[in-house]
C-alpha cells in the first residue's frame, strides 16, 4: 500500500510539474520569463501545493498571481487532485518587487 500511494505521489508530482512546463512556455506567459524554481505538495487528505517562481531580476506579485488564475484552471480541468486542495504560488526570495 505504501507503495502504491508513493506511486501515486510521484505521478501526481510529475503531472504539476508537466502543467506548470507547459503554461510558462505558453505565448501569452513566454514574455513573463518565469522560471520554476520548486513544486512541493503536501502528502495530506486536503494537500497543500506550493509553486515558486523567479526570474531575473526579481518575480513581482502581477506575475505571481497571473500564474496562480492561469495554473488553477489548467489544474482543475486536468483534474489531478480529486480532493479540495490550497494552491500557493511564491518567489523563493525574501526580496519580492511588484
């Protein structure tokens, strides 16, 4: 059993990271230049997913929280999650511009 949710995991990791690839390379996100910096998601009933972004010269919140709409509905119409889940998207930084 242990196993099988491991795989579980793991497949569900690599399916945010393939949406999160996809929609940076997007035309309407290739101008932002957003880098991925880490994608952790909580192993939980209820996960937690949290997504950093940079990018050279500092990510600001504008392009923190286009991401966070834009990455919600290509998430939830893949349907990968099958519970309620908390979407953060963040810079890994302490110095965020806006």
């Amino acid at each position: 059993m242990k196993q099988t949710n491991t795989m579980l995991y793991d497949q569900l990791r690599e399916g945010i990271i393939k949406i999160t690839e996809n929609l940076i390379s997007r035309d309407d996100m290739k101008d932002r230049n957003l880098i991925v910096k880490d994608v952790f998601i909580s192993k939980s009933s209820r996960p937690l997913l949290r997504i950093y972004l940079d990018k050279e010269g500092g990510i600001g919140t504008t392009d923190l929280v286009y991401f966070h709409k834009e990455f919600e509905v290509l998430l939830d119409t893949e349907n990968l999650i099958k519970s309620d889940y908390t979407l953060e998207v963040s810079s890994p930084g302490e110095a965020k511009k806006s």
